[in-house]
C-alpha cells in the first residue's frame, strides 16, 4: 500500500522499534472505511459505533476490556 501511494510508514528507533503507518493526504477519504474496518475488528467503540480515542490499551499484548468481558 506505500508503493501505491496510499499509506506512508515510519519507523521509530527502539528498543523496541515501533512502525506506524498513516493514510496520505490522498487516501483521506478512505479514514471512514478504516474507522469502520477497526470497529468490525472489535476496536473500542461508543454505543453509536464510533471509535474512541486510541489508547496503549489498543496496542498488541495489551487486554481490553469491554462490558462482555464484565457479564461472562
């Protein structure tokens, strides 16, 4: 997807090294339909589906919890 122009990566140096990868300025209007992908993921999202904010607790190897976690 960077080859084609519609992310751009960046790396930070570690330890640990971390790469992030954002939409390019032409790839904006695909924010909603990744927004959307995230939620179908099972990424934090409010009663209307919208997503909150991203926290560490998003990140891989950390838990999140939600109200099913509370119920089981």
């Amino acid at each position: 997807m960077a080859d084609a122009g519609v992310v751009e990566r960046e790396v930070a140096a570690g330890p640990p090294v971390a790469v992030t990868y954002r939409l390019t300025e032409r790839a904006q209007w695909l924010g909603p339909v990744m927004d959307a992908r995230r939620v179908w993921a099972g990424a934090p999202a409010n009663e209307e589906g919208q997503l909150l904010p991203h926290t560490e607790a998003d990140e891989p190897g950390h838990g999140v919890s939600t109200d099913r976690d509370a119920s089981a």
